[in-house]
C-alpha cells in the first residue's frame, strides 16, 4: 500500500483517538451531563453535550463506523482522483475553503440553474406579482420601463447565471447621472429579490454591486418673491395645487392623489392617507393661516385637487411670474426651509413632512433661509 493511500486512514485513525467521554458541568445547563471532547470537522473543535453517558457514548460509536467507513473507502481512491485534490486544495487554501466547501456550493449553482428561467420568463412574472399586491400605476410603469432594458439585453440569459459584474457593467453602460443609476439598480434588486425568494437563484447580485455616489448638492429655494409672483401668476384651477406644495409641503405625487374632502378646513388640517402617501403611512398636515386664505376661496366638498395638464399649467404659471431657474422639488424644498427658520420645531416639520427621524431635515434644510426670509415667506397673502 502506498503512503498516500494510507495516510487518510492515518488521520481518521489520530482523530478517533483523540475522542473521548467527560463529564460536563455548567450552572446555566444543568440539564446536560457529559461531553464528547477531541470531536474535529474539518480541523475546526466541535463540542457536543448530552444528557446521559449512555447518549454520549451512542455518538461516538456513530462517529467510529463513520470513520471506519471512510477509512475503506480512503483506501480505494483512484490515484487521478488524488492528484485532483491536491490541486483542488492549493487553489482554494488562499481563499480559506475546502474542497468539500467548494463541491457543496457548486452543486447548490448547479441546482439553482436546473430551477432557474430565464429573464424574460422571470419579468412578467414579477409585474403579475406586484400588481396582485396592489402597487401603485406608476410604481408600476417605472418598474415596466427600466425591466424593459434590462430584458432587451439579457431577456435570454438563465438568471441563475448572471453575476454582480454583468449588472454593474450594464448598469455603467448608461450615461445617466449618478441618481438614475441608482434607480436602476433598485429595480433590478427588486428583480432579483423576488428570483431568490423564487428560488431562481442563490443569492441577489446587487447585493455586490455598490450605489453610486451621490453629491451632497446644496437645496435651492425660491425667494419669498418668487413664491409671491407664482401665486399670483396660477390660474385658479391650479392654484391650490401651487399652495398646498408652497405652504404644506406635500409630494407632488401625493397632491396629485389629493381630493378635496380630505382638506379639512374646518378642523385646519390636510389628511394624506396612507394609500396616497409615498411612505405608506397616513399623516395629517396643519393648514396655517395664509394656506387657509388661499385655499377658502376655491375651496369644494370633494373632488381632485389637481386639474388635467398639471405640468403644463406649472410652467406657464413660471413664465408669466418670470422665474427662469426651478429648483427642484422647488415648493416642498421652500416649504420645509422656511418653516424650519421661523417656527425652529425640527420634530413637528418632520411630521408635516412625513420623516420619520429628524436628521434629512438638519443635513439638508438648516440655515438654508434666514429668518427675515422666512417672515416674508409666511406673510404671502392673497391680494384678493
């Protein structure tokens, strides 16, 4: 028999000696007796505790025939199979594996492309899903239009098969700012997500693909004067619209979902239910004074809040009040800047706000304004 045949048998044999019964003791277990020491799995200890010695005992005679039994077949290997190992074994010990790691993984990816699709199959499948669930239109369509791309280039691929790289690089392949980026990448989490939870694939490959970074652009406000020459440059159908963004700061996506019964004048608040809000999360907003003035004049018992052509009527409204330069999210952005400068009430604005901690509001909205400005801001008043 030759020394490499042998010397599997050799270690079995070096780590049966080592095993042996003790009794064990521990306050916080006192349930458990005996210990089973000198138990090795892949050089790393294991401990095991038991009730008995008769339990104790039962497993090492287990382990024993197993070892045995490995020790037949040890003496049986074929000597390519041995040279395999070896080499097997020099390429993963940098990487801290084993070959019996690398053997169980492999066929986990194995398993996974049997189980797969490919991503054509997996895209409506994932739309017909987040439908069912009750997700919004236009969640939907951002989700329709971004998968739209990423079928058109790997509708093919199993997607099992397709690792952090081929994402990144194709994600990378688009010129977009570094924000459009990163809106791909969460449709495709969500893609891969829901694959994983499928059992499409092992794992999510965004999980590896890093955001990309962000500046930290400083929030642009319009002046109290701006403000002021928009309010009075909206036509009437689009004006509660401008004032609610303006002086209640709401999304203009949960405006636009806005109806008129829940703008309780009477009680000096604005509901945004919770299927209306983009956090899912019901709030009430505080109508203040010159809302209110703006507001009354116009006001109806029920129905939308914004007319048809809502952008159209915004940037005319922009023209005749001669505002070139629109920040963006520009009324929401005022809103919380001057509201932060007068009243100096963190908590209650990230309620108005809907956040649920106060820190966007320091990082992003403090000292944007000083207070003069702010004064003036919630001093615009409808002239009639």
């Amino acid at each position: 028999m030759r020394l490499w045949q042998r010397e599997p048998v050799f270690a079995l044999q070096r780590q049966r000696a080592r095993i042996g019964i003790a009794p064990y003791r521990d306050s916080k277990r006192p349930h458990l007796k005996w210990t089973v020491k000198g138990h090795y799995v892949q050089g790393k200890r294991v401990r095991q505790f038991f009730k008995t010695k008769g339990e104790a005992e039962t497993f090492v005679a287990q382990l024993t025939i197993k070892a045995e039994n490995l020790g037949t077949r040890a003496t049986q290997i074929d000597p390519r199979l041995h040279v395999m190992a070896i080499e097997a074994h020099e390429i993963l010990s940098p990487h801290g594996k084993t070959i019996l790691e690398a053997a169980q993984f492999y066929v986990s990816h194995l398993s996974a492309i049997e189980r797969s699709c490919t991503v054509e199959e997996l895209i409506p499948s994932l739309l017909q899903r987040k439908e069912s669930d009750g997700k919004r239109d236009r969640y939907l369509k951002d989700l329709r239009t971004r998968l739209a791309h990423f079928q058109q280039d790997y509708g093919k691929r199993i997607v099992a098969t397709i690792t952090a790289t081929d994402c990144d690089d194709w994600i990378n392949s688009f010129r977009l700012s570094s924000q459009s980026r990163n809106n791909y990448r969460s449709v495709l989490s969500v893609l891969f997500s829901y694959a994983v939870a499928r059992g499409y694939c092992a794992q999510n490959p965004l999980e590896k693909v890093a955001k990309a970074k962000i500046g930290d652009k400083p929030v642009e406000v319009l002046t109290p004067d701006e403000t002021r020459r928009l309010l009075e440059n909206t036509e009437p159908d689009m004006l509660p619209y401008v004032a609610i963004g303006a002086f209640a700061g709401l999304r203009p996506a949960e405006i636009s979902r806005l109806d008129w019964s829940e703008v309780r004048l009477g009680r000096n608040f604005i509901e945004v239910a919770a299927a209306k809000s983009k956090t899912a999360s019901r709030r009430l907003v505080t109508i203040l004074p010159n809302l209110r003035a703006w507001l009354e004049p116009l006001a109806r018992t029920s129905g939308r809040i914004t007319p048809p052509n809502p952008r159209m009527k915004l940037n005319l409204a922009r023209k005749r009040a001669g505002i070139e330069q629109w920040p963006s999210n520009a009324l929401r952005h005022s809103f919380a800047s001057y509201h932060l400068a007068k009243f100096q009430d963190a908590p209650a604005l990230a309620l108005q706000l809907g956040h649920t901690t106060t820190a966007m509001l320091f990082s992003h909205y403090r000292e944007v304004v000083v207070p003069s400005a702010a004064e003036e801001y919630w001093a615009i008043w409808p002239s009639r």
